[in-house]
C-alpha cells in the first residue's frame, strides 16, 4: 500500500476503494444464521508499519444509533459497536480485540481459550485470574469514527508494534467481525458463530493472509507522581508530602515473547474496590484493578474462580487493606514453540505503621519475593495441559515461605463438550491453623476440582465437584472457604419465541450447590428453580426463583457483635427477584429482593439500581443494597450506599467519580479521577480520595469527622523503540 489512509473516520482515500468489501454478515442473535436488518461492509489493508481496518455500518433509521458511553473500554452492551478479533498465532483460541462506537472509543482486550464464556461486553475482568477476557489489555492504536444520514462510519489503524505473532513473514491469522444494533439487540458476524457462543470463539473465525513484518518493539512508559496525605486518625495530624518516579518497561525478546519490567511500581489511577456487605462465614472476593497484574492474567490463571484460585495477584502489594510499596518486579509472557509460558517475580518491601498505643512503627507486613511459573501447551478443539508454581518467601527470613504446586487440563469433545479440572498442592513450614486434621495426601496441603460443561443452542448443562484439604494453604492465592468438599449440578433450557417480535426467550432452569466438611457434614446447600423472562430490547425479570437453603454450623456464628447463632442445622426458604429495563435507553432501573428464611429467622434484602445517561457524555448511577435481618438471637439492619458518575469530554478526557456508605462501618468514602489518556492508557492522572467517620462515637469508638485525606497528581508518557 503506496499511502496509508488518514485516520479520520471519513473512508475516502483511494485505499478504501481498491480492496475487495468483505460483506455476508449474518445475525448471531437474535435469529442465527439470517440475514442481517442493515448491511455492513468491511476492508482491510496494511502495509510494513500497521493493519487498517475500515467499517461501513449502513443504518435504514440513522436517527435510531445508540452512541453509547464516551469513555475508553466502556460497556458495548448498551450501544451500536463494530468490533474484531485477530487470532494472530491462529492456535484457535486466543486473540486480540478492537472494537468501538458511534461515540469513537478505544475498545481493546485479549481473549484466552476462546472467552470461557466471556463476551464482547465490556465488563472487566471480574472472575478472578480466571477470566477468559482481559479488557485491561491496553494496546497503542488509533481509531475514529463518524456520521451521515446513511449510518456510522469506523477506521483503525492497528500498529505490527501493538501485536504478538509467531516469525514475520506470509502467514495466516484467524479473523472475525461483529456488528452491534443496539435498539434491536441485534448481533451479526462475518464468519458464522452459533448463538450459543461469542465473537471470542475464534475457532470459528475466518482467516487473513498478509506478509507480516519481523521487528522487535520495546517501550518504556515513566512516571513522576506527587501526593498529598493527611491522617486524621493520629493525634496531631500533619499533612505528608510526597513525591515518587518509576515506570514500566516492554521489551519484545521475539516476536512472539515479551519481558515486562516495573520499578517502583504504583496503582494510583486504579479504580477502588466496591464495598460490600457480608453475611456470610467466609471471606469475600474483591477483584483485581491494577492494571500491571491485569495485562495477561489468564496466563497465570489455575483454580476456581472467586472461590480456590492458586495464584491471586492482589495478594502481591496489599497487606491488612494497605499499599506494600513493590520495590522492582518482571514478567516474561508468550509462546516459546508449542508452549505458552509465563515467568513473574515481584520484590516488595516492608510496611510498617505507627501504633499511636505503643508510639512504636508496628511490621504490617515483611518484604517478600513473590515468584509465578506457569507454562501449558494449546492443543486443537479447546484443548490444554499445563502447570504452575508459585511461591512467597519472606527475604528477611527464609524460614517463613510458602509454595504452591499445580496441574490443569481442559478437554474439548466437539463444539459443544467441555470437561476441565486442576490439581494443587501447597507447603508451608507451620501450615495455617484448620479444625480438620493432618489426613489424606501431602497431609491435607492438597485441593482439586472436575467439570463438565454442555452447551448448545438450546441446552446448558454443567457438573463439578471440589474438594480442599484441611492444610490447603496457597498464601499468594484465594481460598473464600477452608476444609470442604463441594458438589454442584445445573441444567438450563433456551426456549425461543421467533414469531413474538417484542419478546426474545424463556429460560426455566435448576441448579443445586453443596458444601460438605470434610467430616460429612453438611455446612450449606442452595436448591434453585428460577425461569427467566428476556425481552426482544433487552429488559429481563424473574419469576421469582425459589430456592431451597440449608446452613449447619458446628460451632456458634457471631454474625454481628453480639448476636450469636448457636450451633446447629437451619433448613429454610425464599424467594428471590431481579428486573431490568432497557440498558440501552437513556434512563433504566434494575433491582430485585430476596426474602425468606435466614438461620433461625427471617431476611430480607432489597437492592435497586437507577441509571441515567445524557448523550454520550454522562452517565451516572444510585445504587442501594439494604439487609434487614431479624432473628432469634437478635435483629439489625445494614446497607451500602454507591454513586457512581462520569463525565467525558472527548474519548481521552474525563471526570469520574465514586461516593460509597457503609452504615455497617459509618465512613462515607469518596474517590475522584480526572484522566486526560495517551495512547496504551497513559497520560495525566489526577485522584482525590477522601474517607469520613459519620458514625457516632459511643457506637463505633471512631470520632466522627474526617479519617484520611489524600491527593495524587500522576504522569506517565510512552516511548516506542523499534528494530
């Protein structure tokens, strides 16, 4: 190609009316395999420096486009979107996306075995390790985007630089398109994909030929950061000033094998977690937000999801809710011959707090090098084997480590049969203190897991049993429960409607969940039946699932301070409802209840969700969850209160806002970012964070008024290196 088009949105440079139109897009959802309400037509180019994309979304009611959110990977459920998959090693399974809206945003993520049931939404990864697609993969491309009266317009241009592929030269990728048609739910592909599955199933993919060229890319992305930081839980708070540099480094080894460095490593700009409310006896999940971590997860990904994950990076640089400065750390991530591998070390250093008692600086947390090797190899049709090893050791005493040992498999029979499963076991010098006892294999420093998954257009079945020894201890992964074993099953029917043209499918469904000590006894068990009612513009309500619940305890509960449930065996149960209107429409509401029997009594917790959008510019939402609990033993009520809004005043620039209440703590947090992006999600970071006491003092012990005050001012700049 002589001249490369100018990114604009416009599609009319010579290029774009030489190549062949790639057309034939058919619907995925909602009638798969027919022919789509508006024609699409794409075409691709390249030359030695980059790919070129270009997309004509024709639309008969232009008027009817949903521009969505104006902000970087926003949520493409709730607006007309074009978005691609490039396969680029096509093994199959694995891919980079790009994807955008009327409102021009950078959509980009990388898929790993084939999503695992992941879909172009725009949710980030919120499954732990484990998710199949990673939308915190920032990569450095240009896109835009415009309109007429005849539809929306998309031009990308996707640099060599940005991707990982196997050597340069001809060779072949995996290649797919969808087209989104917000006001219809209508969703369409080039390359026919069966409803059941996603745009990430790129084993279905097309394919494109094209000489790729052989270079090696590296960036380096620095930071300077200052901050402000006021205590006012001490006893003469002063403001702290402070100032920090560091950055982060991409070295591409190969073409295939990229070395990531970082020093002095900060998350400043990193979302806060959402509160939440527990009632329950065993640890909570909170995600991981930093984007280091984030960038190829699933890499590292072993375990169950939210419940026995053996590596979990937020136990990296976290300590008691507090920030462990992570001195230096790398990660050497790819494919070497048949093998994707992945190499992460971490050094941290030690925190230590002030104990206004004692006047003495208190060790929160020791410095630890924390180290990851994980390598498995892709065979076809959903296939892998593979391994891992992870370890923590204290480097001021290495008699205080911990090591963590696993294997995982997935088997893929045909399209529609999954069946996977993962060994691990675990060493520590003085393993974590456990009712069980010291019995069955590495004694009792053992867990593991079996599934099995059907699914079809009609069909989703699914199996699986976990058990966990008593000893099970992966320090630098996540347990929400110790000593079990636990069985689960769920079958759920797709029932269509084709000839009702407002309403979409029934789906009757029943699933059960048991947990078991190791002992027999039965700690917990869920019956489900539910049946839910999705319409042809995307609102959904429930009949009312109905579930059947069982607790045991062996040992008294303290659920709250001073209600104490006495051991023993509650079989109960409720009813539970959830309902949504249109997302795609300016204004929606979501909400629903449970309601029924809880241990010795009765709950109910209502939640409801109000959001608005103005253009593409604003959006804002109110979100209450509210428990009131009242049994034998006593009654208390408890809820949490989030605001959540942003502003974009291009794709590049915006203001957010997060206001949390927890009326369980009283403190009222509140989290501002300005960010003013670059390219790879660089740029100019500004961040206020602010938490205040509301409660009263003879309650909480807290005086009431302001507890920590802080203000980050961040920049970070990317620099390209290529040979």
């Amino acid at each position: 190609m002589a001249d490369p088009p100018v990114i604009d949105g416009r599609l009319d440079e010579a290029v774009w009316s030489e190549g062949p139109a790639l057309m034939g897009f058919v619907q995925r959802e909602p009638s798969e395999g027919r022919p789509v309400s508006q024609r699409t037509e794409v075409r691709v180019a390249y030359d030695a420096e980059a790919l070129y994309v270009a997309g004509w979304m024709f639309d008969g009611n232009p008027g009817g486009v949903v521009f969505g959110q104006t902000l970087r990977d926003a949520s493409l459920n709730d607006a007309d979107a074009f978005v691609l998959v490039l396969d680029t090693y096509l093994d199959r399974q694995n891919g980079f996306v790009f994807g955008t809206t009327p409102a021009g945003i950078e959509f980009d993520g990388q898929v790993s075995g084939e999503g695992r049931g992941g879909g172009p939404g725009g949710g980030r990864q919120q499954q732990g390790s484990a998710g199949g697609f990673n939308l915190n993969w920032d990569g450095s491309w240009e896109v835009a985007t415009t309109t007429d009266g005849e539809g929306w317009y998309a031009e990308m241009r996707i640099p060599f630089a940005t991707l990982r592929y196997g050597a340069g030269g001809p060779q072949s990728w995996g290649l797919n398109f969808e087209r989104r048609i917000r006001r219809n739910n209508e969703q369409s592909v080039w390359a026919p994909v069966p409803r059941q599955f996603d745009l990430y199933r790129v084993s279905m993919a097309g394919t494109l030929e094209l000489d790729a060229p052989t270079r090696r890319v590296a960036t380096v992305s620095p930071y300077v950061l200052a901050d402000a930081f006021k205590d006012y839980t001490v006893a003469s708070p002063e403001a702290e000033y402070g100032r920090r540099i560091g950055g982060d480094a991409k070295i591409g080894l190969s073409q295939s094998l990229t070395l990531d460095l970082t020093v002095n490593t900060d998350f400043a700009q990193a979302e806060v977690d959402d509160q939440q409310v527990n009632l329950t006896r065993f640890s909570l999940f909170f995600p991981e937000k930093r984007a280091f971590f984030l960038e190829n997860a699933a890499t590292f990904s072993v375990g169950a999801g939210r419940s026995a994950e053996l590596f979990f990076s937020r136990r990296i640089g976290l300590a008691s809710g507090r920030e462990v400065p992570i001195q230096a750390g790398a990660r050497l991530t790819g494919k070497m011959g048949d093998f994707q591998v992945g190499v992460l070390n971490i050094q941290t250093d030690d925190l230590r707090l002030l104990d206004e008692t004692t006047g003495v600086h208190e060790e929160v947390a020791p410095s630890n090098n924390f180290g990851v090797v994980r390598a498995y190899r892709e065979f076809g049709n959903r296939t892998q084997i593979g391994g891992i090893f992870v370890s923590r050791v204290n480097t001021g005493d290495t008699d205080d480590y911990n090591l963590t040992f696993g294997v995982d498999g997935r088997l893929g029979i045909g399209q529609d049969l999954t069946f996977e499963g993962w060994l691990g076991l675990t060493r520590t010098p003085e393993p974590a203190a456990t009712d069980g006892t010291h019995t069955g294999p590495n004694d009792g420093e053992y867990g593991f897991e079996g599934s099995a998954a059907y699914v079809t257009r009609d069909w989703q079945v699914s199996a699986g049993y976990r058990q966990i020894g008593s000893q099970f201890n992966p320090e630098v992964g996540f347990l929400n429960r110790r000593a079990y074993r636990h069985l689960n099953g769920r079958i759920l029917r797709h029932v269509r409607t084709e000839r009702v043209p407002w309403f979409r499918e029934f789906r009757p469904h029943l699933s059960w969940n048991q947990y078991w000590t190791l002992g027999g006894f039965s700690e917990e068990y869920v019956v489900h039946v539910d049946n839910h009612f999705q319409f042809e513009n995307g609102a959904f309500f429930q009949l009312p699932g109905f579930n059947f619940t069982g607790e045991g305890l062996e040992r008294p509960f303290e659920i709250r301070e001073g209600i104490v449930i006495p051991p023993g065996t509650y079989a109960n149960h409720d009813w539970e409802f959830r309902a949504y209107t249109n997302r795609g429409a300016p204004l929606s509401v979501s909400g629903g209840w449970s309601w029924g029997g809880f241990y010795s009594g009765t709950r109910f917790g209502p939640n409801a969700t109000l959001a608005y959008r103005f253009q593409d510019r604003f959006t804002a939402s109110l979100r209450l969850d509210y428990f009131d609990v009242d049994l034998a033993e006593g009654s208390f009520t408890t809820s949490v209160f989030r605001f959540n809004g942003s502003y974009a005043f291009t794709p590049r620039l915006y203001l957010q806002a997060n206001v949390q209440y927890n009326d369980d703590t009283e403190d009222l947090g509140t989290n501002i970012r300005l960010g003013w992006l670059d390219t790879a999600g660089t740029g100019l970071f500004i961040v206020y964070n602010d938490t205040d006491h509301r409660g009263l003092f003879q309650r909480t012990g807290i005086a009431r008024g302001p507890q920590q005050r802080q203000l980050v001012i961040k920049y970070t700049k990317l620099f390209e290196f290529t040979r």
